[in-house]
C-alpha cells in the first residue's frame, strides 16, 4: 500500500494511538485499505457519530479457515452472528459519501465479508476463545511501519 493509505480495524491485543509497527497485531480487520481526504481526526469524529449508539460486545473465535492466494493465510473465523457486518456497512457509508478509494471495491472481484483473524506466526486465538471489542482503531501506511492514528471508543454496554 502507499504511503497515507489507512484502514479500519479492531485491535484484539491493547494497543494504543501512536503505535507504530510492522507485524501485525491480532486484529480484525472492519474496512481494507482506502484512501480518503478526511484527516484522520476528522475520520474518528464521523466514526464516533455513525457508531455512538453502538455497545461494546464479545465476540468468539469460531474454527479455522485458509482465506488468500491458494488458501496460503490461516485465519480464525469470528462466530456468527455478530455485529461486525453491520459495523463494517456503517463505517464504509462514511467512506462512500466522502467518495474514498477502497482496495477491495477497485477490482472486479467480489469479495463478501467473513469477520476473521489473520494467525500472526505463533499469535493465535482458538476456537472458543472469546474476547471484549470496546473500540475501533484507524490504521495508517508511514512507509515501512503502520500506525495506530486514532481510536474510537464503542459505549460502554
């Protein structure tokens, strides 16, 4: 990705803004990369709105499933149903009125949305694990790192 693209995900380790990194951090992965030209800022300001009556809630890691080129990626699948589906359609009718640039709407390629976690090396969760989502975190491209850029906080349930 380029320098400034960003995307939006739930972090399942605690991480804070400023994070820089480059091997992943067990997420969940809401909105791919996109390019849009809100400031970060005022991204988390349209986030915090459009989700302000959303709780905090738990999620469980469902089975294993291969996702990628050949099935080269092992991810745990998120139990269904959760309310990730309809979070991920809030956040990309923010993208969609700022007319952004979204990875997996540029190709002709339909991709469906399958809440999951990408196995990061040894970093896991099985299934029946079960974990708090409180937030959701903006993501940027810096060149050879990512970083956490900002956080909105979901309401306390």
């Amino acid at each position: 990705m380029q320098v400034g693209d960003r995307l939006i995900c739930i972090f399942i380790e605690p991480v804070q803004p400023g994070l820089r990194f480059v091997e992943w951090p067990l997420h969940i992965t809401l909105i791919p990369w996109f390019r849009a030209k809100l400031s970060s800022d005022e991204l988390a300001e349209a986030i915090r709105q459009k989700l302000q009556a959303v709780n905090s809630f738990t999620l469980t890691v469902s089975e294993d499933a291969h996702f990628g080129y050949r099935g080269q990626k092992i991810v745990s699948l998120i139990q269904l149903p959760s309310p990730l589906e309809a979070i991920a359609l809030k956040l990309r009718q923010i993208l969609k009125t700022q007319k952004a640039w979204l990875v997996d709407e540029s190709t002709k390629a339909v991709f469906s949305f399958r809440p999951h976690i990408t196995v990061q090396g040894n970093k896991r969760l099985s299934k029946g694990d079960s974990f708090m989502c409180h937030m959701v975190a903006i993501v940027e491209q810096k060149g050879d790192y990512k970083e956490v850029v900002a956080e909105v906080e979901l309401k306390n349930g």
